[in-house]
C-alpha cells in the first residue's frame, strides 16, 4: 500500500515541477522579447537562452 502513495506522492510532484518550468520558461522568455536592442547587444542570443535554460531548471528543481 505505502508502494502506491508513494508512486502517487512521486507523480504528482514530478507533474508539479514540470508544470513549473514550463510556466517559468515562459515568463522568462517573454521577458527575454521585452529586452530593449541597447541592453539584447551585451549578449550573444545563445547565452540568453542558456540563462533561460539554467533559470527554468532552477524553478523545476524546487519542486522535486
């Protein structure tokens, strides 16, 4: 029995972070489209989405 509520718990929790990065993968790259031309200069297009990749995997992190 404590196999099926722990398979459950673990479910759910995995769902749980991966709804989270999905949701802060959005607002980070929505933020990324909001970037003025001056400030986007500073970085090349592939360390913007290597930060926004690292940042998501934080948030998903937290709920595992």
């Amino acid at each position: 029995m404590s196999c099926l509520v722990y398979n459950q718990f673990n479910y759910l929790l995995n769902k749980f972070g991966y709804r989270l990065r999905a949701l802060a993968t959005g607002v980070l790259y929505q933020k990324c489209l909001r970037i003025s031309s001056v400030s986007s200069g500073k970085y090349s297009l592939g360390e913007i989405v290597n930060l926004v990749s690292v940042d998501a995997n934080r948030f998903s992190l937290l709920g595992i």
